[in-house]
C-alpha cells in the first residue's frame, strides 16, 4: 500500500502531515535494543504532546514489530537511511548517539542544526517548534541549553541517562518498505589488526580504574581484580597497603604520596581509604567502593558503596557481566 | 601597566608546564632517593631547547631572554629542584658568563653545544678558602707560550661530576689578587689533569651533584680566555648577578607547589569532625603563604623585565634571591606542618622539597651576602660606599 | 600527501571550577589549550606526514585569539602552514556553520588529501564537523582513529586503527577523506622552545582571514542551533548504599558498571 492509498483509507491527507512528524532513524536491529527502545519511547513522549507520529526508520524488517511496540505509528524498511528519510520532509529527527555521525551526515543533507548526546530537557518549544536539549561539556562538569531552529532539526540522545521503555505489544503500525539500495560502503574492512596502543598513558590519565586494598583478602583476588579492569576496559591499580603487598608497583599507587587520579569511575575494591587515598580521588567524577567494614571511611568518598566482602562480590560481578 | 605575559611566554609556560608534570614529576623522588641526574631526561630536554632558554637563537638558544628563563626555573622547580639545580647552574651562571662576556668566537665555540645540552657547564668560583669572600681565590693560572696551566681547588660546584666545561676563574696576576688579577677560564673537563671529586652528601638537591674540582696542571690554551685577562672577577659577579634572578623564580616554582599541595590536603583532611580547612589557624598559615608568593612573582617578573629591558637591576636582583629562599623556606615548612606527620613522610614530596629549599639560602651568595648587596646599592645611591 | 589538521582552542579545565550548589561556573584564570583530542590529531597529523615522502601539514582554526593561539602552537610542533579564520562570533558557533567556514577554508589552502580533527570536543557541540564536512564534500568518513598510516600497497588510500569491542581492526579507505582521531590515542610531542619564539617572530607564521574574506557572509554564518545557556547536574550525594543480598547487590552492581 503506498500513502495515497493509506490517506484514503485514513481520510487525511499523510503526505502534507508528516512535515511536522517526528522520525526516528534505527538502522540494523537497533530497536530492538534498550537504546533504540529509549529513543522511541522519547519520541512516542514528544509526539503524544505535539500531536504528531512517530515514524521509525529500519534497515531489518524484523525489527519493525519492536519498533511499533515502543512507539512508531509506522515504520519505514530501507537500506539507505540518509537517502529516505531526506526525501521525507521530516521536522524532527532523533536517533540514539551511537549513531552521532549519521546523525551528522543528515544533518549537513538536510541543512539543518543538530544536538548531539542530549542527556536532558528534550523538548519542543510550543511557539517557535524549535527542538531543545542539553548536552553535557567538560566530561559531565556542566551541561549546555541549546536549540535547534533550522526548519529540520535533529538530536541524538544519550540513552543511558533514559529511564527504560515498555513495550506495547497491542500497539499496530504499518510498515512500509523502500527499494533505494544500499549507499556504496566507504571504508573496506581488514579485520583484526596487531596494534597495541602505546604505553604512555600514566595512571593520571586513566578513564575507568579498578583499585584494589588490603582489604581484599588474598593475592587470589589480584587476578579476578585485573580480569575486571579489563572487562571494563580500564586499569588497575591500588592503595599503599596494597603496593606494601606488592599487588601493585609504586607506578599505580593512588594517593597523595603516589599518583592522583580523575578517572570518569574508580572502583576501590577493599580500599579502607584514609585521607591520603582519598585525597588523590576528588577528581574521580564517579566512585564506587566495596568494602566490607560499613565503617570504612572510603564510603565518605563513594557515590555508591557495597558492604560486603570484596573476595564474593568480585567472582560474582565477574559472571554477572559476562 | 601591563602585567600579562606575552603569547610566546604564556606558550611557552604552556609547553613547560605539560613537560615538567607529566615527563618530570613523575622522576622527581627517583632522583632524590637515587642522588643520580637522570640523564635520558636532561638529553630530552636538551633536545628541546631548555638548556639555552635565554640565549639568543644566533648561539642556538631559544631567545626568550630572562623572563623566559624565569618561567622555565619556575616550572622546573615547582616539580624538581633537584633538576632545576642542574639547569639553574649550566644556563645561569654557566652559559650566562661566556654569553655575557665571552668573545664571538668562543661563544660559537661552545654555546651551540651548551644549548643543546650536549655539553653540561659548570660555574667555578668557590674554593675551600673563599665562599663568601670570593676574591680571596687561590687557584692560579700560570701563562707559558700559547697556554695557561691552572693549578688549584674548586669547591662545592654544581654539576662538577657530570660537566663538560667550567667556567673557571683562576688568579692570573697574583699581585693584583682578585680585582684586576683575576680571568676566566673556559675548561674541558675532558683535559688531562682535571677530576671531579664524589659528589658531596647534602641534607638536600641529592639528584644534584656537587663536587671538589681538581687542577693539576691543566692546560687551557688562551683562546679560551673568557673575556680580558684580568677581569674574570667582574664577569663572575656579573653573571651571579643576573643568576639571582632566576633563582628567584625557582623559589617561586617551590613555594607554589607547596601552596597547591597544601590547598588540596586541608580540603582533603578532617579532624574534629571537620576539614582542617575550617581552622582559622591553618587559614591564616595559607593567607600568609599566598601574599608572600604573590609579592615574590611580582618581584621577580618585574626584575625580569628590568633584566630584558636593558635597565638597572642589582638590587632587586639581590632582593629576588633573598626574598624567594627565604619565602620558599618559611612556605615550605608551613604546608610541612599542615600535613603533620605526612609532611616528614620520605615518600612526599613536602619533605623533599624542605630539604632543597633551605640550600636557596646559602648558594650563590648566602643571604647575608644578599643583604650586604641591597644595602650597598641603597647606600650608593646616597653616596656611601661599603665593603662586606 | 597534503594534511589539514581542524583545530580547537578551549577554556583549561583547570582554570574554571564549577559550583553546582550556586549553578555557577568560576572562572580563575583566562587560560585556553588546545582540545584534547585536537592536539592527538595534531600529532597523527605530524606523524603521517612525516612518515610520507612529500607530506605536509596545514593547521587550520576558526575563533578568537585562543584559536590564533592553538596555531602557533602548531607551528611550534612542526605544521608547515595555518589559516586563521579569525572571527569572535565564531567561538560558540554551530557544526553547521563552522563546517561552511571549513569548507570554504579547505578551498582557500588549495585543497586537501586528508582532514584529520579530534573525535571528541570537551566544550562543545562539535565533534559532528567531521562527519558533516565528509558528507559536504563527499568523501568517506571514518570516526575515532587511533592510528592512521599510508595503506602499504595501493597509492592514495589510508588505513585506519579502531577500538571496536574485543579489539582492534584496521579499515581502509580512499583518499580524499576525514578521519577524526580518538582522544589519548598518541603522545602529542612537545614544541621546543626555540621553536616555539621563532613561531611567534614570524610574522607570517599564520595566515589570518575573516570568513568575509573566505566569501562567507551573515546568511552563510547563521546559526542553526542556539546556545540558550548552561544548567548544571545535580550536586553530587555520597554514600548510596546498594542493599539486599549478594545477588542482588552484584546484579545492581554490574547494571550500574555497564552504563
Ligand atoms: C649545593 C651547593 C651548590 C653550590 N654550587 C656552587 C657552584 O656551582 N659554584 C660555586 O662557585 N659555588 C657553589 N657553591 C658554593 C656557595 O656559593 C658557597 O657555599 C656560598 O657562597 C657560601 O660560602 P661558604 O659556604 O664558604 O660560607 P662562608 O662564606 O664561610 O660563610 C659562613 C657564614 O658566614 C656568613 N658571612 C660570611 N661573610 C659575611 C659577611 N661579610 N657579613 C655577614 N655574614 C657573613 C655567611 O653568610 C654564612 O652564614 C655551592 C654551595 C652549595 C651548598
């Protein structure tokens, strides 16, 4: 069925409507995932307050019952994002930020402004139609206000700061499929490479890093601890007590006396965290601390404590994520 | 009035800053405990262009004159004094008395190198007999056909076991003594009959060797009179002159980052249920460390100035180093005692950095010597003259 | 092979702090440097044009005096030329308008094989002038390179190192193209000092035009986002304690860590 044949069926006229749609662009199986659903589900909440559809751009027919579950009043199937929703006089365009730089690339298509990785205040000003949000600079410290007020305007979201969406599943849609065919892919594809990043980066520098303390247990656990910096794709290291059992060396001490540390999450594992360890974590923006005295001064420090005993939780959050 | 830095200052303060914490902090106390220079970082900062900050790019330096100079031992000592020392000796009193006095010639001779940090200088004036009183040298110079054979001690000189050069001045006209009978000399220490002694054990500087030079008939050929034969004297004072200067600044760098040191821990620590922050008398220990540190970099930038811009500068200079090691001393042993026990821990650097600070007092011109300085000056522009 | 590296000059991290408390930002000191990630494709930049015979590289940065700033320290680290493009406005300005000036830029510099800029901008909303440029000019665009290097057999093509889960992977591509580097992915090597005074004495180290001069006028300039300000996250709460059994708790846990 194409939209002529669905206007006379609906009695309105879709093509002059769907100016003032919303689209939401989720190539692959993206919404089938939490992101893909959290945008939807954010589209679905600025449509039901502009009186609009939601319409969800696919690659995967299979994808397209989640699609409508989470919010879409249709999806479109094409193999060619960019091409198809530009000739859709969409107004509003929003996609998860994974996918900033197709995001981007309508964008400068489409002329039109784009916010990326909104973390909060999507909106739609009820007078100008502008799409607002704010986005967070300088890893976090603050966030900007700004507003799209191209006639086109699109945002990418960040959906780990989204609540969870619910499916629907007696929500229906329609689904229609393009034939325009896949863009000629840019980059070809050498698979895994031997590279190894330099080894230049002190521990100032670190983004996630795993610390571990006396508080551990056994040097057991220094392992499992490294197994854990890895999964999270960070570094391990530790407090004094734990460069006198020789867990660590002097180079990933943490402490005032060692190296100070802002990394975006410290994890202390069995850190008891007097001030010298403590002292050189402030610039940490998030700190979680397990530790099994619930007296342990660390949880002065930590924005999310565990009392528990480091040598269980460790195994465990190992399996847990996989 | 205009207090800001010029762009290419501010740039360069940019680059030394980035260099200095994160290649050179992280070696500091490696340094200290070890006593050893580490020499893959001096040869990385010859490579780029710290050992000749001031001097002019025709010698190979990198131009930036005393206020760049000043910088650099601001930010070399805020993180190493110990490196600093190093740095502060070759360019201050080193390099700075061949560019100051030396002929064109010897100047192409030896400063390309000493700016590149191929060669390290060393600055000889101290004998076992003369420290303060510098002009009762000993070491004599004996002229025979195209060469001077120098014969003598140096004592307590900076960079002596790892120098390639020293500025050295010798007695060439025992009758003169040291005011018209003096020279300097330009020394390769690779010239038979020199040696350096084992570095002396110091309360402090460890990573900075200092050392007894000795001179067994070394021939000097004459080409490598720096400057006129018998006015070695005036361009040794000269040159400490100008050395105060810097001096100043690194004991600005020093007193800085105990300030900083200091902020973070009284923010960090709680007793008595609250940051020490809180205690009026650690408040009024901070209050007087910061306008001390801010009356200093006034001092020193505008002696700076003074220096770059061809005007008078002795006594400020003089008062650069005596208000910097002092301010340096007296800061550092504040943020000693805000950290209490870990302020004496040998693994802070609060420890260290009072062990370094306190020798600012005493080397090139203890600050009695300083005092006699400024005095003299003030004195001269009344028309009295003195003598220490 | 001809680089041009896109830069950007932002306010030092260390120079502001912000109270979240007054919803207020406290500027100390007037300082900038350059975007972290800038300065990582400044040195993929040197480094590849270095490695190849007959590469050069040209910095290029639109703003006020920070950005006049971030090209003398290119200068300073070994890019052959700079292009200002010197205006105030600039600084807050959206991807759309300062991919235009880039655009008309790149046509000033007599073209380019290779743009290189940061994959992240901290200050701003900027990181997607790499892809909007890519699909301006329509050349392919590859995103948070770590490292990029001549592809060893077939001429005017490049290989590109990505971080993808599990490891890293090369792709290639053709030339001409827009890369943009992934932050702390190289060592940014120090400008010299001499290098960096005999930036700053030569008068023609950078070549500075207004976007009027780039042919750019208000129409093209107009922004297509507005900055409305600045709000500020909640004030950080210390001591959420996660409860329940083992289970539960390392369940909370790992949810929490996979964000
Ligand atoms: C780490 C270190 C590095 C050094 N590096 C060098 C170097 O590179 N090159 C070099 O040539 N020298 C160097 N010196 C030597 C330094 O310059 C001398 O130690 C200094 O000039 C003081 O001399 P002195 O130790 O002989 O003390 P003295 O001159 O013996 O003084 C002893 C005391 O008497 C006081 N005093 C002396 N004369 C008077 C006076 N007229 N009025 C009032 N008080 C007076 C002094 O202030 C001091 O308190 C170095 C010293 C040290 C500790």
């Amino acid at each position: 069925m194409d939209l002529a044949d669905l206007s006379a069926l609906l009695g309105e006229d879709l093509a002059a409507e769907t100016f003032s749609d919303i689209w939401v662009v989720l190539p692959g199986h993206e919404a089938a995932t939490p992101a893909g659903a959290a945008v939807l589900a954010e589209a679905r909440r600025l449509a039901d307050a502009l009186g609009c559809y939601v319409h969800a751009v696919l690659s995967d027919d299979a994808a397209a019952p989640a699609a409508v579950a989470f919010g879409a009043d249709r999806a479109h199937i094409t193999a060619d994002a960019v091409e198809y929703v530009s000739g859709q006089n969409p107004e509003f365009v929003l996609l998860p930020a994974g996918l900033n730089a197709l995001a981007a690339r309508l964008a400068q298509r489409l002329d039109s402004g784009l916010i990326t990785a909104v973390t909060a205040g999507l909106d739609v000003d009820p007078d100008t139609r502008a799409l607002r949000g704010s986005r967070p600079v300088y890893g976090g410290d603050y966030l900007l206000d700004l507003a799209v007020t191209s006639p086109v305007k699109i945002a990418t979201l960040d959906t780990a700061t989204l609540p969870a969406a619910y499916a629907d599943p007696g929500r229906t849609g329609e689904t229609l499929i393009s034939d325009l065919p896949a863009p000629e892919p840019h980059a070809r594809d050498l698979g895994r490479v031997d590279y190894h990043p330099p080894a230049w980066r002190p521990l100032s520098k670190g983004r996630v890093i795993v610390s571990i303390g006396r508080g551990l247990g056994e040097a057991a656990g220094v392992a499992q601890a490294q197994a854990l910096a890895s999964r999270l794709g960070g570094e391990l290291a530790g407090d004094r007590s734990a460069r006198d059992s020789g867990w660590i060396d002097e180079a990933h001490e943490v402490g005032v006396t060692g190296q100070e540390v802002a990394p975006d999450l410290y994890l202390a594992l069995g850190i008891l965290g007097d001030t010298i360890h403590n002292a050189a974590i402030t610039g940490a923006r998030r700190v979680i601390a397990v530790h099994a005295n619930p007296a342990a001064p660390i949880f002065q420090a930590a924005d999310v404590c565990v009392v528990a005993e480091p040598s269980a939780v460790l195994p465990a959050l190992l399996a847990a994520l996989g | 009035m205009d207090f800001t830095f010029s762009p290419q200052h501010a740039a360069l303060r940019r680059m030394l800053r980035d260099f200095c914490q994160q290649e050179l902090r992280p070696r500091a106390a490696q340094v200290d405990h070890t006593g050893q220079p580490d020499r893959e970082i001096l040869r990385w900062m010859g490579e780029l262009g710290l050992f000749g900050v001031p001097f002019s790019q025709e010698y190979g330096g990198a131009g930036a004159g005393e206020i760049g100079y000043c910088i650099l031992m601001e930010e070399l000592n805020r993180v190493c004094p110990s490196t600093a020392a190093i740095i502060g000796a070759h360019i201050g009193i080193a390099a700075m008395s061949l560019y100051l006095d030396g002929s064109p010639a010897l100047k192409r001779k030896y400063l390309p190198d000493l700016c590149a940090g191929r060669a390290i200088g060393a600055f000889g004036l101290t004998e076992p007999n003369a420290g303060s009183d510098a002009a009762a040298i000993q070491l004599r110079a004996t002229l025979e056909g195209d060469a001077y054979f120098l014969d003598g001690q140096k004592m307590w000189i900076t960079n002596g076991p790892i120098a390639d050069l020293v500025m050295v001045l010798a007695v060439t006209d025992p009758a003169l003594g040291a005011h018209g009978g003096a020279t300097v000399f330009v020394v390769e220490t690779n010239t038979a009959g020199f040696s350096a002694g084992k570095p002396e054990k110091k309360m402090g500087l460890h990573g900075s060797p200092t050392s007894v030079l000795n001179f067994d008939d070394v021939r000097v050929p004459k080409e490598n009179v720096l400057g006129q034969v018998g006015l070695g004297f005036v361009t040794f004072m000269k040159t400490l002159d100008i050395g105060r200067v810097s001096l100043g600044a690194a004991t600005l760098g020093g007193a800085e980052a105990a300030l900083q040191a200091s902020l973070r821990w009284v923010k960090a620590r709680s007793q008595f249920g609250r940051p020490i922050a809180n205690m009026q008398s650690i408040q009024f220990m901070l209050a007087d460390m910061a306008t001390e540190i801010e009356a200093l970099r006034s001092l020193v930038y505008r002696t700076a100035w003074l220096v770059d811009t061809d005007r008078p500068f002795v006594k400020e200079a003089g008062m650069c180093k005596l208000l910097g090691s002092e301010t340096a001393s007296r800061c550092i042993d504040r943020a000693l005692q805000i950290h209490g026990a870990l302020g004496v821990s040998r693994e802070f650097h609060i420890e260290r950095g009072w062990r370094d600070a306190r020798i600012g007092e005493i080397f090139e011109g203890t600050n009695e010597i300083q005092r006699i300085v400024i005095a003299s000056e003030l004195l001269q522009e009344i028309g009295v003259r003195i003598r220490p | 092979m001809n680089i041009v590296v896109l830069l950007r000059a932002l306010r030092d991290p260390a120079s502001f702090s912000v109270n979240r408390r007054a919803q207020k930002i406290f500027v100390h000191r007037d300082l900038h440097r350059l975007n972290p990630a800038d300065h990582n494709a400044l040195e993929a930049a040197l480094a590849l044009a270095g490695a190849s015979a007959g590469g050069s590289v040209a910095a290029l940065a639109c703003g006020g005096e920070p950005a006049g700033e971030a090209l003398y320290q290119a200068r300073a680290m070994g890019a052959g030329r700079a292009l200002w493009v010197k205006d105030e406005a600039l600084q807050p300005a959206d991807g759309a308008v300062v991919t235009r000036v880039v655009q008309q830029a790149l046509a000033r510099l007599g073209g380019a094989d290779l743009v290189l800029l940061g994959a992240d901008v901290l200050d701003a909303d900027l990181a997607q002038v790499g892809p909007r440029l890519a699909a301006a000019q329509g050349w392919p665009f590859v995103e948070a390179g770590y490292r990029v290097r001549a592809a060893p057999a077939s001429q005017g093509r490049l290989q590109v190192v990505l971080a993808k889960p599990g490891g890293y992977q090369a792709v290639e591509i053709g030339l001409p193209a827009v890369v943009s580097i992934a932050v702390d992915s190289n060592k940014p090597r120090y400008p010299s000092a001499p290098s960096i005074m005999r930036a700053y004495a030569d008068l023609q180290a950078l070549d500075v035009v207004s976007p009027a001069e780039l042919g750019l006028d208000q129409a093209a300039l107009a922004a297509r986002v507005d900055r409305l300000g600045e709000s500020f996250p909640p004030e950080r709460t210390f001591g959420e304690r996660l409860e329940g059994t083992l289970g539960d708790v390392v369940a909370q846990l790992a949810a929490r860590l996979q964000r």
